[in-house]
C-alpha cells in the first residue's frame, strides 16, 4: 500500500521479489511490477537501486525489512540518486509537477478500477 500524505496514497502496489538459493546471506531481488513515477525505480523495468536493499544486507533481515525500506522510498523519494533522472529533475525543479504527475500514474495503475 502506498504510504498516506504521499502522492502514492490508496496506491496498491505489486513486486516481484526474486530470493536467491544464497539467501539468506544475499538479498532478494525486489522489481515494481505496478508501474511508479518515482526517481529511484526504473519506469520500463520497475527496478530499484540495489543498494537500497542489499548495501546493508545480513542473514539476519528479511522479507519485512525488504518492505520496510521500499515503504521509505515511496515516502521520502532521494532525486539526488536516481535511476530515472528526468523524474528526478522534476522533483528538485517543478515538485508540483513531479507530485500530480505520480499522483496520476498512481490513480491510473495502482488503484482499483
């Protein structure tokens, strides 16, 4: 579910998480399959930044961080390291544009027809 005050609000969103046979010792690798407008997620590949997930990585974590963290991007999006740069420029130069624009995407493939 998209986090509330964010423009992915009432957004359900779908992943796809692929665990490796290593796991719990790598991460799993985790894809939006619902598409996002968002500066760290790749808009034809749903892809996040791997690191964001695997830099601080111990057998110890585990699917509920995984969420956890893709919950904080969704909330506090980081247009200083993107995947998508043109979203990010957009969010640092014209936020209004960047947040109707996601608000949009999220209403139109992340909520219930």
């Amino acid at each position: 579910m998209g986090p509330p005050s964010t423009p992915f609000a009432n957004g359900t969103f779908a992943l796809d998480m692929k665990f490796p046979p290593q796991y719990p010792f790598k991460p799993p690798d985790i894809k939006f399959i619902t598409k996002v407008h968002h500066p760290n997620v790749k808009s034809d590949t749903g892809e996040i930044c791997a690191s964001l997930i695997g830099e601080k990585w111990s057998p110890t974590l585990n699917v509920r961080h995984c969420a956890e963290v893709l919950r904080k991007i969704l909330e506090s999006p980081d247009p200083d390291n993107p995947l998508e740069d043109g979203i990010a420029t957009m969010m640092r130069e014209k936020p209004k544009e960047y947040e109707r624009m996601a608000m949009k995407c999220t209403k139109e493939f992340a909520m219930g027809k």
